[in-house]
C-alpha cells in the first residue's frame, strides 16, 4: 500500500451517507419504536385478560 492509498481510506464519510443516516434514525425514531411499543404493551394486555378469563380477576378469595 502507498502512502496515498492510505490518506484515501481515511476520508470521512461523504455528506450523502450523513444524510441517509439521519434518515434511518427519523425512520426508527418516529415509525417502528413507537409501533413496537404499542405493540408490546397491548400483547402484554391481551395476555393479562387472557389470564383473568382463565383463572379469574384479582381479588380476595371467595
């Protein structure tokens, strides 16, 4: 390897993939984490009313 080869790999990243980066984390940030979440929370929902028709709601006991 040359000494010029070497400069060439140390060359920050070019502006475009900055930009496709801010645009992946806007896409993370914004759609699917939230999706995500409200999917978790209603799956985990879903399985404590599932729960409570099985074994009944909380309670004292009767």
């Amino acid at each position: 390897m040359t000494a010029d080869q070497d400069i060439q790999d140390e060359a920050p990243e070019p502006r475009s993939g900055r930009r496709s980066e801010l645009t992946v984390f806007v896409i993370l940030a914004i759609l699917i984490w939230p999706v995500i979440a409200v999917g978790v929370v209603g799956a985990y929902g879903f399985l404590v009313w599932m729960w409570q028709i099985v074994f009944g709601p909380p309670g004292p006991p009767g």
